[in-house]
C-alpha cells in the first residue's frame, strides 16, 4: 500500500511517516521545503521526499494521503487529492486507527513541558523493560527518530492540543483515546486558533471524555485553570500532581532547590534528582513517574531511571562554546516557559551572567496577546537581546521598557547577533530562545565567537 504524506517534514508528520514505513508501508511525502535533520532522517528510512506540492508528486495516485494541518484548501496538491477522491485522513486519525489500536495509549498533554514529560515517560518506560512505542512532537537524546512502533503494549504520544486539519478543527488531543492522560498545566496559547482559555480547556475535556473508567487522569495540581476542563466531568482514577499539600504525587523541593523528594499518598518514592536543571523540569519528572507508574512502573525504578535521562533536543541544549561562552538553545516562546527557562539557568549558574536572545516567533507573540508579560519574563537575564522585526503590529521596545538599559532590540537576525557578540564576554551563558530556527543565529554567534577567540 502506498501512502502519501502531505507536511512531511513537520516532526509530528515526519514521525508518522516513519511509523507508516514501519508498518510496511510504501511511504513518499511533499512539504513546502525539505529541510533537514527530518528530511535527512526519512531519506535514510527510504521515504521519498519531495519539496513542494507539485500535483506530480502524487502521480500515481497513491493509495491514501494523509495531510498535516498546515495545508488548506487552495493547496494544488489538496485540490488534486479532492477532484481524484483518494482516501485521505489526518494524522493523528490515522495514527489512532493504525498504531494505537489494541496498544496503552499514555497521552501528554497541556501548554507546556510536553515533550520532555513525553521523552522522560518513554525513557522510564525503556529502561523498565516495557518496549515502548512513542512519537515525540521533538528530539529526544536517546534516540535517532522522534518515532518508534516499539514492541510493547504502552505507546506514549504527545498530545498537541493545536488543530487537526483543515477539514477537522479538533484538538489532536482528541483523536487518541488514551487509557493514561497527563495535563501538564492549562495556559492561553495558539490565539490564531481559539479565542480563549476556556477554549481550550473544552477540547482537553473533550479528551477527559475518551479515557476509560479504569484510565487514568494526571493533572497539575497546582494549577487552578486545570479546574476549567474538570468540573466539566471526570469518569477516570483521577491523580494530582504538584508541590501542593492537597496533591496525590507530592514534590517536596529540597534546600539547594536541586532536588526534591516525591511522595504518593504520603508515602515517599524516592528523589527526583535530574541531569536538567528546574522546577519546570522536576513537575515534568514527577509527571512522567505517575504515567508510567499508572502502565505499570514503581515509581523508585522510574525515578532511577530519570536519573540518567539525557534530555531532548532544543530544551536548555548546549550547542557549543566558544571564547568561554557557553551558547545555549531552548524551544522557549511562551512568557512563562521563557521565565521558567532563565529561572533553571540561574539556579544551575548562580554566578553567571544570563544573556537572553529571544524571537517573538510563535503566532501568539507576533499577535501581541502576551506581550504585557514579555517584561517580566525576561527579568532574571542580565542582558535581554530581542528580535523587533518590522513587520510586527505592537511595539516591542514599549513592552520592554520596564527593563531599561539592559535590553537590547534589532530588526533583523544578522544585527542582533552582531550586538550580542559585541558585549558578550568570558563565563556568560547565551541561551538563544525561539520555536523556530531563528536564522541560525546559533551558529552564527558561536562563529563570531570563534572568530573574537582566535583574534586573542
């Protein structure tokens, strides 16, 4: 059977297609551009890959297509799938029917943290001899692919609540009848897609509404808009988890801040001790022990093996160092994962000087809806570089200016890397945030910095 896969390169559309090809599937894809690491991973799994959405990628017609939910009608290649009626889905529709049926789907939902809390579930799965399959809306360190069908019965999938596709405007989250749900936390976010928070909180409910009277439901504790999605029902084994009294999986943070103690029912675990510095990261942690735990982990074996987790690609990553500076990536792009982000990076380097580069890249920032707390969660970097592109309709030097002198704005990729290499020096840590790959900028300050050390 030959499948077609529109958006291919997209990580999430990338890890079906990997998925399909594992099943046996004849498996060829077109996205605007073919990029790599994804573009370059599927090649090796010999998928083909087309840039474009050129109708002669389709011919033959193939079998089915399934189509990510950047595509919209207007598309030549949706026109053509349409006009020929080839059989087409979503893909988390067709994940659902294909590889989550007979499995223990354990869904990662909420704002923030899934894909670490996704990684670090499937990790602690792994190293407990449960052979999981998982897709991972990232990179995970401990694997080549954000995808595998894995031998076991739990498949841990991230559990975007953006929508599904231009014919389905549900949340992914929807489609994947988990028997473990997890919602990390509930904030306002994807405002080209819902109006509001409470928006949002009624597609997680909706997914609430799939998990079976012996599933098992994961929230936040500690945070009250999770109260939105459950007084609108809960017919599962529901569990909190936080740092509050009140929660099942209780997160008692240590002195040095660290380290924590986990606790069940008052009961002690054992220590979520991470290679990841953060509290974000710990509530992850403690998160992804509880959905293991709920397939059948101890949860001492779990947090053993979250000892040893070695991260995802993108969440504080060190890309280098050059002129000792350290250059630091992260997927940050919300106002509290960017607070949360510079909080983790104090914690681990209380004496270094934070250098903050952010781009205000995901539809939400370049809509302005955060940018009354853009201020705020910057505050614990010393040095704040922000990209203002031209094209943005709020003033991002206005929303700044509560930080004074130490921000720093430019209209393009290129002049504000030559501000950030004009003040960096010896011990700063350049944590470079953005959802995006913002005009490599990565590499284009670790060459400066190269360049300035050779210089010495």
């Amino acid at each position: 059977m030959r499948v077609h896969i529109l958006g291919i390169c997209g990580t999430f559309m990338g890890g079906v297609a990997l998925l399909a090809r594992d099943l046996g599937y004849a498996v060829s894809g077109s996205d605007a551009a073919a990029w790599p690491p994804m573009s370059d991973i599927l090649v090796q799994a010999d998928i083909t890959v087309h840039s474009g959405y050129s109708i002669e990628h389709l011919e033959p017609p193939p079998d089915a297509a399934i189509i990510g939910n950047a595509l919209t009608r207007g598309n030549p290649a949706i026109e053509y799938i349409l006009d020929r009626g080839i059989n087409f889905s979503s893909g988390p529709e067709w994940l659902a029917a294909n590889v989550l049926k007979n499995r223990c789907p354990v869904a990662i939902s909420g704002t923030h943290g899934k894909t670490t809390t996704a990684a670090m579930t499937a990790w602690a799965l792994e190293l407990s001899g449960f052979a999981p399959g998982f897709l991972i809306g990232g990179a995970p360190c401990f694997s080549e692919r954000s995808a595998r069908l894995g031998t076991g019965s739990p498949f841990v999938v991230e559990a975007d609540e953006y929508d599904t596709a231009f014919f389905d405007k549900r949340a992914k989250v929807v489609h994947y009848r988990p028997r473990v749900l997890t919602i990390n936390n509930l904030e306002y976010d994807h405002a080209d897609i819902y109006p509001n928070l409470e928006s949002i909180a009624t597609q997680l409910h909706h997914a609430v509404r799939t998990v079976p009277p012996s599933g098992r439901v994961l929230v936040n504790g500690d945070d009250p808009n999770i109260d939105l999605v459950l007084r609108q029902g809960c017919w599962s084994n529901l569990e909190k988890v936080g740092t509050g009294a009140d929660n099942d999986w209780r997160i008692c943070i240590q002195g040095d801040k660290k380290s924590a103690q986990l606790t069940y029912q008052g009961s002690d675990q054992g220590e979520i001790n991470l290679p990841q510095p953060g509290l974000h990261n710990m509530r992850n942690a403690a998160m992804a022990v509880a959905a293991a735990n709920a397939v059948g982990v101890c949860a001492p074996t779990a947090l053993q093996a979250l000892k040893r987790f070695p991260g995802v690609k993108r969440r504080l990553e060190l890309r280098g160092s050059a002129a000792q500076v350290d250059v630091i990536d992260d997927f940050a792009h919300h106002p509290s994962a960017i607070q949360a982000t510079l909080e983790a990076l104090r914690e681990a380097n209380p004496q270094a000087r934070i250098v903050a580069v952010l781009e205000p890249r995901s539809r939400t920032m370049q809509q302005g809806v955060h940018r009354d707390r853009l201020a705020t969660s910057l505050e614990q970097a010393d040095l704040a570089f922000v990209l203002s592109p031209t094209e943005l309709t709020w003033s991002v030097a206005d929303a700044l200016a509560p930080l004074g002198e130490k921000v720093t704005l430019a209209s393009s990729t290129s002049a504000l890397c030559t501000q950030v290499l004009a003040q960096a020096r010896p011990g700063d840590k350049v944590v470079i945030m953005s959802n995006g790959d913002f005009g490599g900028i990565h590499e284009q300050i670790l060459g400066g910095l190269q360049a300035q050390d050779g210089q010495k």
